[in-house]
C-alpha cells in the first residue's frame, strides 16, 4: 500500500437501514478506485463486500468488513480511504456496534424510495453516542418516485435544517454537482442560486469553529480558501456540520463527487484522538508507540486465525514483539494483511487510522488492546448489545456431537453477540443470540465452515420446585440378603427457607442416635434428593432440613445406606410440604416510538407480564416489566413484527416465583407423561 500520511487517511463506516445501498456503494467505491475490474453487486452474487456463502444466500450483509485503496481526488490530492461495511439487518448490530467504535467518520445511507427507516436511526444512534463526525449519502436516486429533495426535507426535519447540507446535488438531467469543486462557470444554471445560497450558508459554519474567523465573518472580510476549507472540516468534525451526497450506483451518479468529498470534509486519524482506560488521550502519531484495539475475530479456512486491530497509534511491522495489555500476554506479530472481502494483501508495515489483520496471534481476541511492550496502553471494551433470542440446539447426526461443542464455541468467540450457554439443570446446548436471522446464519455458517449439521428447537425452561409448608419424613432402609445386610434410619423435619440464609441444614442429633460419619452421610442423601423434586423433577431450593432422630446397626450401618435412608425420608416430607413449582422470571426493557405503547402493553399482558413502569428515552418510549422466562422465547419475532422492526429489548434474568397453579398442573402433567414415555 502506497505510504499515504496520516493526515490523508479518511476512515469511515457505512451504516444505514438494511437495503439501503450500503454495499452497493462500497462495489462502486472499489471499482473507482481500481480494486476491481468491474463493478460487483450484492444482487446477483457478484459483490466483492458481500462474498461469504450466507451474505449471497440471503442477500444482505452479515459482517463488518474493512476494505481500502488510494484515491486521487478531482482536487489531484491523494487520500486513502479505509471503509467498514457494516450490516444493516437488525440482528447482526453487534457488527455494526463494532464498526462504528473504531472508525473515525460514518457515511449513513438512506435510500431515497425510502427515506429514513429504523436501521437509519440505530444507525444514527451509533454516531451519537461517540459523536461521530458523519454523512448522509441519498442512494437509488434513479428509482422511480424518488425525489433528492424530498429526503432531505425529510432528513433536515429530523436532525435539523442548520446542520444537514447537501454537498453532492443531483442536476434534472441525472448529473451530479460537487458544490465545493464545481467551478462557478461549470454549474449548470437551475443551481447557480441554491449553490450560492449554500456556500453562504456554509461560510458562516465554517466561520463558527473559530473566534478569530468569526470576527472576520462580521466585519464582511471574507474567508481565505485554506480557512474555508479548515473551517468545514471542524464542523464536520464536530458533527455541526452533515453533509449530504446525492448518489445512485445505477446510473453511477455522484458516486466520484461523494468520494471528492469524503475526502475533503471528513478527518482524518489525527483529528480524532481517542482515550484509553486509563484517560490519556492517544494520538495518531506515527513516532507513538504502537497501540490499537481488537474489533473482529475470524477463523478464514485458508488463512487461519485473522484479527482485526483498529491502530490508534504508532506503526506495525512484521516480526515485531507485541504486547497484549489485556491478557498480559506477548504476541509476535507474523504477517499484517490488507483484507479486501476475499483478498489479502501483505503489508510491510501499518500505521495509525489504518484497520489490518494480523495472522497467527495465540493469545488475543476480540475487545483486547495491543501495544508495544512496555506501553501498556488499554482501550475500553467494546459493549455489545446482550442476546435475547435462544435456540436449543443438537446435532443432526448423533455422530457429530463431539463436533458440535467446538463449532459452536469458535462461531460465538467470533460473534460478540452470540452466547453459548450449556444449561446443565435442562441438559440443553443454548445458542442466544439477537433474533431468529443471526440463530440461523450461525447454524449455517458452522455448517458451511465444519460440515456439523444442527436442529434446533425452543429451549426447556429450567423450572425449579419449593416447598410452602412443614413436612416430616422418616425412612430406614434396611435389606438382609444373606452376607452384610444394610441398615439406616432417620427422621427428619422440614420447613421452607429463607433465601438469604445460608444454612440449610441442622443437625439436632442427641446422644449418638446416628454416629457423626453417618450424619454427613444423610447429609449427602439430602443433598441428592434436593436434585429432583417431586413435581417435575427439577432442583428443590430454599428448603431447611432438620435431622433429629435416628437408629443405626454396628455392623449392617453404612454411608450408602444412610444416604439412602437420607434422600428418601427427604422425597416423604416433601410430599407433604406442598410442594410448588418455580419458574424464571426475566425483567425486560422494552424501547419503542409512542404509537406502539398500547400493543406492547397489550402483549406483555398476554405473556404474563407486569409492568414495572414507563418513560421517555431518548425521543421513545421504554417499557420495564417482568415477564416469566417461558413466555419470552418469542418475544424477539413478535416486537419486530407489532412495531415493524421499530422495537427492540432487553431482559436480564431477576429471581424465581412461583407458576400459577393452572399453569403448574399442566406443566407438571407434561412432565410426567414425557417421562412415561
Ligand atoms: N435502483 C437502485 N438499486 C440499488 C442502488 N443501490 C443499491 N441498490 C439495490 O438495493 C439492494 C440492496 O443493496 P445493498 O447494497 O445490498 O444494501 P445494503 O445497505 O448493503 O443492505 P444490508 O447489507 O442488508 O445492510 C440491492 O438489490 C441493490 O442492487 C441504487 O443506487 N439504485
Ligand atoms: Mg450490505
């Protein structure tokens, strides 16, 4: 890669509403910039991006992807453009999440049929949090019906008038107009006003950055280009400033002028210092030591293990000694490589803003910081939204469950938004992850990638029985069958207890009644018969268990026979506590527009629901209400479907509670005749 400075570096993701022409842009973009002889389409499976056997069975980006090339720019400057396509489709956001936490800049994509959908708002969401400098690119402006100026109405009504500027402007006879570049005499006559209008317009923004060129703006001096041109970038910086780009890749219209731009307005690594854990601020200094940030992790068949670092500082060569802050850990760095969709080039070296893979790392993952021994400079962690949709899952074919723990494991390590969770009171391998879409591609692609087959199927819940009142129970388990017999007794008390005791066993043995290796015995035998209540035969909690009376024989007595005698006198007094059944209880956070309010209330309570409270955040509305586990497993689907797609949640898990009795017969009756057959 041509050695471009740091200062000519634009880095940016492409983010937006899935369909809106993210990847499109990026074939196009590639194909300018001479990576590609032709240019690709996610359509008909030709996208460079959009590569991987998922992204062409459905269509849609599933990774972010780093893709990058040099760019003479009209102006005859140099750039080098370093892009993330990022997924649009609402369960593959951790990708998106990731992208945007280590880019410098985002270019929105809006399709103009469209106009501003909910993934242009997550989207936007993103850029908010770390202020992100960023664009709006209004793609498939050759469709029919689509107006330019329409959506930016719209998108000036939205994020305001001041702000949201066209830069690139589509001229009536398909041409586009790169209003800072088009020269005067250049700018066909139905633009002249709205041109000048802009630039004025834009003077004053530039003007705002500064004190000094304030004054000069109110005293009518006028500003010099270099001014001008600091100016935008600074508003553009501090996102004062939004442009907007009129684009159709189609007609292959302000594609050129919106790279122009790009290169023109948005900053570069130096102008975007980040701050480590620690607080300092770190800057895109080449002569820094070496520093950056893990944001992907992929197992590539042919390659091996590739991770992808964002470098905040510093360079990066092959055969250099890193040091990995977060693992405590040395890594030698092995070959630094360009990732363009399916092709790699070697580096000879990598520097600040630039995103790279580096092979062969043994002990780094996704979210740990890199730096140079002796640095020690650790970035935070990326957050990733938590998982809220699960698939139970198996192997197809029984062979393959040796596999299937392995495949699984290697596609959440690389997949922050994915969770493996071995239930061990089900006995059921659950995959979570952000909706049915992301749970299917990520049995497609372990298929694709370890030919292990999976079903899946909604996940048991893992219920749990009490007790809710005293018992008494006593068993003495006796068997003379020629030879040592076998010989223990106990009697027992139980009531329920309370969670936050800890101790839940007594032993009021008096006089010897059973001899003390004997007691732990029963102790043993309590423990084992807590394992499987009797309703379901789940886990019995929050029981107190009283030993009190017992008999033993010198010869016959045992461990196992008191154990015995333990475990079975605890089933007889739990029989008559009566005994309930528990089942999880999730408190989730519902987000949706106001419109929603009243179906969502609606569809909590047909689950079971309370509702624990409402309010606005941030422009929606969020719902927190506590909702039994089992009537979870659908929730994902159904919010995407009452709200179309506008919805989204959250739930962690909050505590036991006991079924409600219609409920706890049937569950109990099913249980039982599951075990019957
Ligand atoms: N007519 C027209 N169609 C376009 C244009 N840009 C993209 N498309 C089509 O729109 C569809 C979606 O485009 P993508 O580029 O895959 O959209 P995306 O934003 O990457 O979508 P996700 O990856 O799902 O987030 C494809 O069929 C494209 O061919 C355009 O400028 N004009
Ligand atoms: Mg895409």
């Amino acid at each position: 890669m041509k050695n471009i400075p740091i200062d000519n570096v634009r880095n940016f993701a492409l983010m937006g509403h899935t369909g809106s022409g993210k990847t499109s842009l990026i074939d196009s973009i590639l194909f300018k910039l001479g990576q590609v002889d032709r240019v690709g389409s996610p359509e008909n499976g030709t996208s460079v991006a959009d590569w991987t056997d998922e992204e062409k069975a459905h269509e849609i980006s599933i990774w972010a992807k780093p893709f990058d090339g040099v760019y003479t720019a009209a102006s005859r400057k140099v750039r080098r453009l370093v892009m993330l396509d990022t997924p649009g489709f609402a369960d593959f956001i951790g990708q998106m999440v990731a992208a945007s936490e280590v880019t410098d800049a985002s270019l929105i994509t809006i399709d103009a049929s469209s106009g501003i959908q909910v993934g242009t708002q997550r989207a936007w969401k993103a850029c908010e949090k770390r202020n992100l400098p960023r664009g709006i690119a209004i793609t498939c402006l050759d469709k029919d019906d689509t107006d330019f100026d329409n959506t930016l109405l719209e998108i000036k009504e939205r994020w305001g008038d001041d702000r949201c500027i066209p830069m690139v402007l589509p001229t009536s006879d398909g041409q586009a107009v790169d209003i800072l570049n088009c020269p005067v005499g250049q700018i066909p006559d139905e633009l002249k006003d709205r041109v000048k209008g802009i630039k004025d317009h834009l003077i004053e923004l530039a003007a705002e950055t500064d004190d000094s060129l304030m004054e000069k703006y109110f005293e009518g001096e006028e500003l010099t280009a270099d001014e001008f041109s600091e100016g935008l970038r600074k508003s553009v910086h501090d996102a004062h400033l939004i442009p907007i780009f009129a684009t159709s890749v189609k007609t292959d219209m302000g594609v050129k002028e919106t790279m122009d731009s790009i290169s023109r307005l948005f900053p570069s690594p130096h102008d975007y210092p980040v701050s480590c854990a620690e607080g300092n601020e770190i800057s895109a200094e080449e002569d820094q030591p070496f520093s950056g940030k893990v944001w992907r992790c992929f197992n590539d068949p042919f390659i091996g293990q590739l991770t992808f670092v964002r470098i905040y500082s510093g360079v990066l060569k092959p055969g250099m000694e890193i040091y990995n802050p977060t693992k405590n850990q040395k890594e030698k760095v092995s070959s630094i490589l360009y990732v363009d969709g399916k092709k790699t080039t070697e580096a000879s070296e990598a520097k600040a803003g630039d995103i790279v893979a580096l092979t062969k790392l043994k002990h780094t993952y996704l979210n740990d910081s890199l730096c140079a021994p002796g640095a020690t400079i650790q970035f935070e962690p990326i957050i990733f939204p938590s998982p809220v949709a699960a698939y139970a899952v198996e192997p197809k074919n029984k062979a393959d469950a040796d596999k299937i723990g392995m495949a699984l494991h290697r596609a959440t390590e690389e997949d922050p938004s994915t969770k493996l969770d071995h239930n061990t009171e089900t006995h059921e391998l659950v995959l979570w992850g952000m909706g049915d879409m992301h749970l299917d591609v990520t049995l497609e692609h372990i298929k694709n990638r370890s030919n292990v087959e999976m079903t899946h199927h909604t996940p048991k819940v893992a219920y749990k029985e009490t007790i809710t009142g005293r018992g008494e129970g006593h068993y003495k388990h006796k068997k003379q069958s020629g030879g040592r017999g076998q010989y223990g007794e106990c009697y027992i008390r139980i009531c329920p207890k309370d969670p936050a005791e800890e101790n839940w066993f007594l032993n009021k043995i008096v006089g010897g009644a059973i001899p003390g290796g004997f007691i732990t015995a029963c102790e043993k035998g309590f423990v084992e018969g807590l394992e499987k209540g009797p309703l379901v035969g789940s886990k019995v909690i929050n029981v107190q268990v009283e030993l009190y009376d017992g008999s033993y024989h010198d010869v016959d007595s045992s461990e196992v026979a008191f154990k015995i005698a333990g475990s079975r006198a605890l089933h007889l007094a739990i029989e008559q506590s009566n005994p309930v059944l528990l089942e999880p209880i999730m408190t989730m956070k519902v987000i949706v527009p106001d419109q929603f309010m009243g179906d969502i209330s609606g569809l909590l309570n047909t689950k079971r629901g309370r509702i624990l409270g409402m309010g606005p955040e941030d422009g929606l509305q969020a719902i927190s209400a506590d909702v039994p586990q089992s009537e979870t497993f659908k929730f994902c689907s159904e919010l995407r479907s009452l709200t179309s797609g506008q919805g989204s949640f959250e739930m962690e898990f909050s505590r036991y509670e006991k079924v409600p009795a219609h409920l706890a017969s049937k569950i109990t009756e099913a249980a039982n005749s599951e075990k019957e057959g």
